[in-house]
C-alpha cells in the first residue's frame, strides 16, 4: 500500500513551505513563526505589555453591545453564526465571548 505524500503549504509569515510536522520544541517553532516565544516565567504585565483583564461584567457589557449590533439576541445569535451566516471580526469576537462566557460562568 503506498502512503499519501505530505502536503506542504505556504507560511504566510515567512513565504516558505511547511510541512505538517514542525516539531513540539520551542526551538522548532521559533523557525516556523514570526513572532517570539516567551520561555521565560514573568508575567505579561511586568515585561512592559500592558494587558487588560476582561472580568465576567466586561464580558456581559461586550455581549451586550454585540446583541445591539446584531440586533438579536445572543442566543440567536451564536446559532447563526455558527452556521456560517455571519462573517468578520465582530462576529468571530462576539461568537467567541458567548462561547467564553458559557464555558467560564455557566
């Protein structure tokens, strides 16, 4: 029996292909992605990056202003978008935070 060949795709960070097995190594992905790995143990906000954590009424504000965008609620919503009917950044982010939220505090 022959084996299927690998499919190698295109890195959109670097322009070169990639195969399917890069490796678990931190080594390993440091040359298949653009951006840095943090291997050091100090939190976000002490290395200078300011970061916000969102608490569960950010997250309820966020699905709010969301619902109102849409103009339907949430429910609704998150059904639609998961059949493919609403596309782009405020619908993955508003998909993304119901899905968080029922996960976290449901």
């Amino acid at each position: 029996m022959t084996q299927k060949p690998k499919k190698h795709g295109k890195s959109v960070f670097l322009g070169r292909g990639i195969g399917t097995n890069i490796g678990t190594s931190i080594g390993a992905l440091k040359e298949h992605i653009a951006a840095p790995i943090r291997t050091d143990s100090k939190p976000i906000h002490k290395a200078g990056i300011p970061v916000h954590i969102l608490t569960k009424e950010d997250i309820k504000k966020e699905i709010a202003e969301g619902e109102k965008r849409f103009d339907m609620p949430v429910d609704d919503f998150y059904k639609a978008w998961q059949e493919g009917k609403f596309h782009g950044f405020q619908a993955m982010k508003l998909g993304c935070l119901y899905e968080l939220y029922k996960d976290e505090y449901e």
